[in-house]
C-alpha cells in the first residue's frame, strides 16, 4: 500500500469502527442495548480487545506499555487510527499519547476540561493524566503512543534544546508537576499531514526498520510544530516563571551529567547549594544524587542498545571511574546487567 492508497482508505471503516458504531447506536436506548449486550460474542470482544464500559472486565485499569508496545524493543513506537464510534472512556496511560485530527474534529475531556480539536490540531498527553476521546462522525484521527524510555532514548538531543515541546516532555520525565497537555494548532498544513500518514502507512506495512522510518519522521513533526507553531501553542494555566526555572535547572543537569555537583548547580543559577537541593526535591520528588543517578543511567541505556562502546568505557562516559559499581547501579535501576540490557535491546542485533 502506498500513501495515496492510503488517504482515501483511512475514511473507510475498519472491523472494530463497525462494531463501535452499532454498539454507539445501540446504547441510544435501553431496550437495544440491552439486545445488543446479550447478543455478544465475549470471545470476539475479547480476542479484539473491544472496549465495553458495561461490562467492566474489558476496561483495564489502566493502560499500561504492554498493552500496545514491544517490551523487547526500546524504539518502538506505535501509530494508530482512532477507532471512530468507541466509547468515550476516561483513563490513563503509563506513555506519552499524541493525538492528531487529519479531518474533521473531535472532543476530548482532559481533567476536567471539555477541549474541541480541529483538522489539524494535536494535542499531547502525558502519563497520569485522565482524559477522553469523543468521535462519532467521519472525523479522522491519528493517535501516536510513545514510551517514557523511548522518548528519551531517541529524541534526547531534541530534549535538551529551550523550545516549549521539549519543556513538556522533561517536566513529565523528571518533574512531579507540569501541564495536563499540550495543543497545537497546524490547520491543514499539508508536511504534517503527510507526516502521520506515512507513520501510520509504516506502522501498517512493519518493513525493515520501520521503527526508525517512524521516529525519524516524528521528529520532523516536532521541528514543524517548534519552527511555525510555537507561538500558537494552547496549554492549561500555569506559573510560567516556575515553569522556566524547573526547566533550566533539569536542562542544565541533562548537559552536564557526566560531572555536575550540586555546587555546579547553585553556582550557575546564583542559588545556595541548600536551596537548589530544597528545589530539586520540590520538582523531581527525588534528591539530586537520585535525579543525577537516574539521567546517567538513561544515558548509559541509549549507549548501550546503540553503540559498541565497551562496557567499562560507557562507566566512563555517564561519571562513574570505577565500572564495578556502575554495573551494581545499573542492574538495580534495570534489574539486568548492562551486558544483558545490550544483548536485549541493541539495535544492531535487531537489524
């Protein structure tokens, strides 16, 4: 399938739109719903993980990575047609969701905020966050599931550039408080339109190295919206001089995580070393030797899975002198050894 097979053929319904959209239909009244639920095949909805808010077992708790992603693949990222005519079911995600409208428009109830979205609109979730998807017309969206880890291991050079995407990414990573979401408006801008078509046509196809094909392309969208939308962008309320200083302080920590000391810290930002203890704590939930711990350890997993750097040389390379200890660290943040973490993930062996 190519992409122009493609736009006319996402308009057209899907097996699980044309169950939602008689299951939409049914619920209008009491009488065929009730029909509609006792005529149920349960190994169908099952095997298909349809949603039911009537029958409670189908709605997990919340959806966790595993639900959608490759656990043994650090760079996976998954691109979705929003199914039309499914329930609008508040929940949460352990991963960053983008959701783009390429025609039409949609609602979405995001902690307690009723949003419209337009053509071309994408708003961004993060983890934790309650929310809601509303479509029951011939609208079409895109959403775009993205793990906290494998944010961070593709696109942490993008992270740590002043732009106000990357702002929201890091607060959600590292910081306890930050924005519910983030929206920005691209009208019918034709480049982001054929972005997500051709995600979503590689997540259809699965060809070699379509992983990449995906992240590489999605990191084109993120230049788009920084270059020519940024000063459009929609988010909820919240003290931008806060904001700033949060973002400076990880910012500076990510770009210095090799040899920083907390000292490093104060002397940059003109505080006493207790006082940007006190605000690292506040912003992360962790102390600075943990936040520091956490960004090397980040950093050591991207080296490991795409380098051929030397196990002792990566020790070297995040801060730790001594690689006896850098391996205890890292098999209790992985609970594997930097050794097996490789073999599991390097993307040389998946090629």
């Amino acid at each position: 399938m190519d992409i122009q097979t493609l736009r006319l053929k996402i308009f057209e319904m899907n097996e699980d739109e044309t169950f939602y959209k008689e299951y939409y239909y049914a619920r209008q009244q009491e009488y065929s719903l009730k029909h509609f639920l006792a005529n149920l095949d349960m190994n169908y909805v099952y095997k298909r993980h349809l949603i039911i808010p009537e029958i409670k077992n189908t709605i997990p708790p919340q959806f966790e990575d595993s639900f959608f992603f490759d656990m043994h693949d650090p760079h996976s990222i998954v691109v979705q047609k929003h199914n039309r005519y499914s329930p609008a079911l508040l929940h949460k995600h352990t991963y960053f969701e983008l959701f783009y409208i390429f025609s039409g428009s949609c609602k979405q109830h995001i902690s307690n905020r009723d949003i419209e979205l337009h053509t071309g609109d994408i708003c961004i979730v993060p983890p934790g966050i309650e929310h809601s998807v509303t479509i029951n017309d011939d609208s079409i969206g895109f959403n775009i599931m993205i793990r906290k880890s494998t944010l961070f291991n593709i696109f942490s050079n993008f992270l740590q550039n002043q732009n106000i995407l990357s702002f929201f990414f890091m607060n959600h990573i590292y910081a306890r408080n930050a924005n519910d979401y983030i929206i920005f408006h691209t009208n019918k801008d034709y480049e982001i339109q054929r972005a997500f078509l051709y995600m979503y046509l590689e997540d259809i196809n699965k060809e070699i190295y379509h992983n990449q094909m995906i992240s590489h392309t999605l990191m084109l969208v993120f230049g788009l919206l920084i270059r020519y939308y940024e000063n459009s962008v929609e988010t909820p309320a919240f003290a931008h001089k806060t904001d700033v200083q949060r973002f400076a302080l990880l910012q500076f920590i990510q770009e210095n995580y090799t040899s920083v000391t907390l000292d490093d810290i104060a002397a940059r930002f003109h505080y006493t070393p207790e006082y940007t203890s006190k605000l690292i704590k506040e912003t992360t939930g962790m102390t600075f030797t943990d936040i520091l711990q956490q960004v090397r350890l980040e950093k050591a997993q991207d080296m490991l899975a795409n380098t051929n750097l030397s196990v002792a040389s990566i020790s070297e390379s995040v801060g730790y002198s001594s690689p006896v200890y850098f391996i205890k660290l890292f098999k209790n943040y992985t609970d594997m050894t930097p050794s097996a973490y490789r073999k599991l993930h390097s993307t040389k062996i998946k090629a």
